[in-house]
C-alpha cells in the first residue's frame, strides 16, 4: 500500500469552491430579497453549498464554507429593513446554524474520506490480485514451455 498510503492530492482552488458558491448564494437571495420569491430563510441553499464543497472538497474547505454561510446569515438575520437589530428568535437560530453547519461539514467530510480509504484499498487489493494472477501465469507458462520438445 505504498503508492496509495498518502492522501488524495488537492487542487488549491478548491479551497475557494465553497466561498464562492456561499457569495453565489448570498448574491442569489439579495437579488431576489424584495421579489415575489424570497427566500425567508438562507439556511436552505448554504446547507447545500457547504455539503456540495466538502464533497468535492473535503472537510477542510467544508469548515470554510460553513463559517462563510454563518457570515451571510448574520448578516440576513440581522439587516432586517422592518426591525434592524437581533431578533432573539433569529439570534437562536444563528446559534442553532453555527453548530449544525460545521457538524455537517465535519460528518461529510468524514464521509468522503471512508470513501477515499475504501477505494484505496479496492485499488490495492485489485493490484494484488492482478500481480498474483500474473505471477501464477507465468509459473503456468514455464511449465508448458517445460514440457515442449523443440525437434
């Protein structure tokens, strides 16, 4: 298990996939803030930017992405135009969001690497398999040409 014993190489814009599908979301629900379809609550789409950036990503940009959605969500829950200020229903809320999204960040990117690790080894055993089926060929076709008598 050599070849496969380190971690996965990652790109480094990767990194940047999750704030930018966070200010991506962000900018969607200002556009359509004052519209006939709002979106009351943010949590919806940044729940899956977070998830979609550590399944690409891992948990590390996953974490990123969660405490950029955190940002955005303070800022929805707090610029209320009606009532500027911290509602406590909302400060509660921002709370609840600043546990769960780095929890989901952190139990996705678990996920993918079990997956990573899992495929590692598929790989690795395949590779075994292949190198001792080719070692017992090649017992198989000394033998054969063993017992050929070139005239």
């Amino acid at each position: 298990m050599k070849y496969f014993s380190r971690s996965l190489p990652r790109k480094k814009w990767i990194y940047l996939l999750g704030p930018l599908l966070v200010v991506g979301v962000a900018v969607l629900l200002e556009f359509t803030h004052l519209t006939p379809v709002y979106i009351p609550n943010p949590a919806s789409l940044l729940v899956l930017a977070v998830v979609v950036t550590c399944f690409y990503g891992g948990t590390g940009p996953g974490l990123i992405a969660a405490v950029a959605s955190l940002f955005y969500m303070a800022f929805f829950f707090y610029s209320d135009p009606l009532e500027p200020g911290w509602d406590p229903t909302d400060f509660r809320r921002l709370l609840l969001w600043g546990v769960t999204l780095p929890g989901a960040a952190l139990v996705v990117g678990r996920l993918k690497q079990r997956s990573e690790r899992l495929l590692r080894r598929e790989i690795e055993e395949r590779r075994t398999h292949e190198q001792a089926g080719l070692r017992n060929f090649t017992k198989a076709e000394k033998a054969l040409f063993s017992t050929v008598v070139l005239k």
